[in-house]
C-alpha cells in the first residue's frame, strides 16, 4: 500500500445506510492489516460517530448530509466525521460509568469512542470529530 | 440483523443473526418489547442467543438494558447466551458485566433461568 | 427508504482500493433490493468503470481521485463515474466480439458495461460515465 | 482472493476463493504463469477451481483468455471447474463459451483431461 491517502464518503441522513458505512470501514481496516481488536474498536467508533452525525446532528434529515474522511497512513487510520447540524458541547455529556446512568438505555456512544479510539477531538461546535487510531 | 424465535422449557429463546447497528437496534427492540409484552407477570424469560452477532453498537447495548429493565419489572429472567468477544469487552467497557446473566451454553442457560 | 438520495464515494488511485467501491456497491444493491441477476450486472459494470478510471484515466497516480456517485431512487440506480485523467473516445475503442479480438487479453471493460446497464452514456472526452440500472 | 494449488493423477488444480476483481488478476496471472513454466511440453493441465469464486472482472477473464493461449502454445489443456452463473455469463457474453471446457464435477475434468 502507499504512503498516506484519503478515502472519502458521503452519506444522507438515513440511518438504513450505516451499513454503506460499515462496509468502507471494514475494507480500510483489513486493507491496512489491524489486528482483530483494534479492527472491531475502529468499526464501533465509526458506527458510533456515523449514527450521532445522522441522528443527533442531521435530525434524520435526508436533505442534510454526514462526512467521512478516512486518512490512511503507515502508523495510524483518522477519521473525520462531519454533520450539518446544531452542534453541541460534548464536555457537557453525562458520565455513563455514573452509577445513576449505569442502566440508562442511551448515552454510551461518545464514551465508547473515546475508549475506543486513541485520539479524539471534537470541533466547530461538536460538527467535526477527528479520531485516530495507530496500528 | 435477522432474528428468530423459539420456545423451550418456558424460555424464550431469541437467535439473533448479524451485526446490531444503527437501525437494527429499533427492530430488536420492536421484537423483545412484544415478546415480554405477551407474558404473564412472573414468566418472562427471554434468552439472546448472540453467537452469530459480530458486533452490536450502543444503541442495541441500549435495547439490551431496556429489556433487562422490563423484565425485571414484570419479575422475570433475562440471559445473554453465547457473547462473542466483541460484544463481551462492549459489556465489560459499560460496567453491565455483573448486571447480565451471562450463558456459554443453551442447555445450562436454560436450567439457570427455571431454578 | 426513502425517495431519492446520493451517496458519494471518493478513491486515490490505487487499484486496490476497488475492494471498498465493490463494498459500496454490494451493499446499495442490497438495500435497494435489486434481484441477483441485475445486482450482479450493477456490481460488474461499477467494477469495470472504476477500473478504467483508476488505470486508464488517472493511470494509477495516487494523486489523482476517481469520483463515485451513486443517485438511488425507486425505479432505478443512476451511477455516475469521473477520473481526472486526459479523456478518451469512447466510440474508438475495439469491438471484443470481433473475431480477431476474441482471444484478447483485454478490451471487454465498455462492453460489458454496456450488456450489463439499462442506460450508458460518456461525456466529458470520456472522462464522466453515467450508467443506469433499472428494478 | 486466495489460490491453493495442489496435483491430482497429473493435472494441476488451482482452488481459488473470493472474487476476481480489480489487482487480483495481477496476482492470479503470476500463480498460473508460474504453473505453466514448470511444466514441460504437452504437459501443462490446469484446472481452475471457480466454485468458490462469486465474481470475475474483465481483467480476471483476461488473464484466464491469456492461460488458454500460453497452455495451447505448450500443447496442453486448460479447464474450468464449477463455473457459476455469474461467471458463466461473462464467458457467454464475451462469446468465450465455446472456447473454453468447462466441468461440473472434478472427477469428470480429470477423467478428460487425461484422455
Ligand atoms: N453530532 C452530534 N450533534 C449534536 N448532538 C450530538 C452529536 N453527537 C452527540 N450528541 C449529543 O450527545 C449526546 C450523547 O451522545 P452519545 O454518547 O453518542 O449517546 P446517545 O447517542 O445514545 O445519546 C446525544 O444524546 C446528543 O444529545
Ligand atoms: N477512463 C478512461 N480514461 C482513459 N482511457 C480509457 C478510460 N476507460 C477506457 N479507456 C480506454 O479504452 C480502452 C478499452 O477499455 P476497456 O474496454 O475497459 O478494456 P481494457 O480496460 O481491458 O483495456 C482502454 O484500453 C483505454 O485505452
């Protein structure tokens, strides 16, 4: 494989479609040779971003659309995932370790990103988050 | 996701086929609510066999509580049979390890949950 | 699903890259619930087009992009194909079938694009191809 | 794509799994060459094994039009085994149908091989 390249993809907000996200994601992945672990962290991450994109950021809304960038390194897989949303403040999330959140039916999939995943920084607003992952 | 359902021993036993992502959580939880909604106070016992399920995201974690959440108020049983490691380290990174019935066989699963 | 949406694939060109198009393709065949006969055929002509772009268009240049859109609606699959390479005559290609080319280790790309979609069209000097695929 | 190679009453079986698509025919064409290298005149019998092969391209059906030429050239055979619809239409469409010989079952390809 070469140096470093982008992989993009565009979806519209219809959740039916995470699966075209999921395919992507698990051809970069095998193509860039992670280990089975890693593997299935990067596709949890990037079904988690994908879903919050077209749920919480695009509303469902078909005519707004979710942004991925996959940049392919020797080291490393980052991941951008953009919507056309609000935004939100995602230090403003509640702690799902929280023992009164412990059996809450929702709120698990930024803190599964973050354990997931080796770096993750959100920006413009919570629009844009930008994950890595090293080999 | 492809889900079938079949009965034994008083057991509800759900095979549960392909990933749980995005939208599947919905359909999964459509299934489980109608199974614990047909039974009487006392006899829910829902079994997910999840042995052909590589992956399952936090939406289809989140149905799996919901669903341990109403079981438990209709006085009834949930197990998780046959959890694959991914979904294993899923449960364990939420802290609901000791919280889910945990099976590696159906015939012991089965016997655990009439006692 | 709903009526009419895109979705947008963007590849460096690197051949083995077309396992990520083929994945995309499965999976918006499926969805859209094309009978095997034709999500063959869909599979086939998108393969071969993306092959082109990233061979013959952008001749393997890692800087260059081929550029997927993938129009879905009810009644059919509208599946447009663009390299950044010089263009071509798409009219000045062989004919596969004639006999002195039959035992031709190539040249049968257009063609089978051609058998395998509903409708075919090359514009920009060849460098832009929409195909579609009827239900 | 995979390709396992193995020899059976003097003709050379190539199991190959997955699709043939894009640069697998780069690596299919050194396997067959390869095979056909080492073979001595009049000798050379391939069989490919497609049973397991869902999809070929047009570059996968040129490296198996390049094989027909470089065995005859050597006096020998080359064979298709367990040709699925898919395949088998490209062939039709390509108007190879009756170039190639195709078989349906092993035993039946090695009994005419070596006739
Ligand atoms: N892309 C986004 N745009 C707007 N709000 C978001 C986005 N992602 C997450 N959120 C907000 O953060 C909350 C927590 O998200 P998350 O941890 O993924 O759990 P869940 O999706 O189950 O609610 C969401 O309920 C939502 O309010
Ligand atoms: N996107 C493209 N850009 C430039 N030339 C192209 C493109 N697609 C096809 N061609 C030209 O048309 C020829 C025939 O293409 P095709 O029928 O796909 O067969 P093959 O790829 O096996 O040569 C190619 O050899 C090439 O010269």
């Amino acid at each position: 494989m070469p140096e470093e390249f982008v992989i993009k993809l565009e979806l519209p907000s219809e959740m039916q479609l995470i699966y075209v996200l999921d395919s992507v994601v698990a051809e970069i992945v095998k193509e860039m040779q992670f280990e089975e672990d890693a593997a299935e962290q990067v596709n949890l991450a990037v079904i988690e971003a994908g879903t919050n994109a077209i749920r919480h950021g695009n509303k469902n809304n078909l005519h707004k659309r979710a942004y991925f960038e996959f940049h392919v390194s020797n080291e490393c897989l980052t991941i951008v995932v953009r919507d056309e949303g609000e935004g939100f403040d995602p230090d403003d999330v509640a702690d799902p370790l929280d023992p009164e959140n412990l059996l809450s039916t929702g709120g698990r999939g930024i803190f599964l990103i973050r354990v997931s995943m080796d770096e993750v920084t959100f920006s413009d607003h919570g629009r844009k988050l930008t994950m890595v992952k090293y080999k | 996701m492809n889900v079938n359902i079949r009965e034994r021993d008083g057991v509800t036993i759900l095979d549960i086929q392909g990933k749980i992502i995005g939208s599947d959580s919905l359909d999964l939880k459509r299934i489980i609510d109608e199974q614990i909604a047909s039974s009487a106070e006392g006899e829910a016992k829902l079994l997910l066999n999840l042995a052909k399920v590589p992956m399952m995201d936090s939406s289809g974690l989140g149905v799996v509580v919901a669903a341990y959440t109403s079981v438990q108020r209709k006085k009834g049983r949930i197990g998780l049979l046959n959890l694959g490691k991914s979904i294993n380290s899923l449960i364990v990174m939420a802290k609901l390890i000791t919280i889910f019935e945990r099976y590696n066989s159906e015939d012991e699963a089965i016997a655990a949950m009439n006692k």
